[in-house]
C-alpha cells in the first residue's frame, strides 16, 4: 500500500502520486477539488499512481462532480490501463474521451 500524495505541479495542474484504492482514500483525499480555488481547467496528471480499485474510480467522479459543480474541466493524463477496465466494466467508459495520451473527463452522456 502506498499513500497518496498530491502536489500542484502548476495552477493548472496536479500530480497524484501512490495507489488510488480503497485502503488509501479517505475524506481528505475526496476534498482535494474543495480546495482548489482557480477557475481554469486543471490537468490531472495520473503517470505515478501504482494501483487503482472501484474507490479509485469512485474518487475520480467524485472529483468531477465538484469541479463541474464550479465551472471547471478535468483532463487526465497518463491514465492507468487499470482505471481504464474498470470504468469500462463499470459502464463509465463514457467518462473518458481519448485525445492522443491525454483523457477528458466528459460531463455528460452526450
């Protein structure tokens, strides 16, 4: 198991560091949208994460529920293969629009 760690790279980006899993995540870990105050999109870049569960998945669509909610777009970078199959068996593939090594999170079905 290894923590998680999130550094603001820049004020438009973020670097997630560690295993997005359910022995990780806590209510700190969800809050990190909360915290951010900048009005721009914001790339997530996901290159060092080791190892991703369903609380994985469920942190990353709680974190694009609260930037919806303040008029901000996520863009994932460096998406796990891992995150990937379980958002497909999931049915949320729909979240994730491929855009070369980048992925946008994508705020509706249509």
């Amino acid at each position: 198991m290894t923590p998680i760690k999130v550094k603001q790279a820049t004020v438009k980006s973020l670097e997630i560091e560690g295993d997005l899993t359910f022995s990780t995540i806590n209510k700190n870990t969800s809050k990190i949208m909360d915290k951010l105050l900048t009005p721009h999109d914001i790339s997530i870049d996901l290159k060092k994460v080791k190892a991703v569960d369903s609380a994985g998945l469920a942190l990353i669509i709680e974190w694009l529920k609260t930037a919806h909610s303040r008029g901000i777009n996520l863009n994932f970078i460096n998406v796990p293969k891992q995150l990937l199959a379980l958002a497909r068996l999931s049915g949320f593939e729909y979240l994730f629009q491929s855009n070369d090594k980048q992925l946008n999170i994508k705020t509706d079905h249509g």
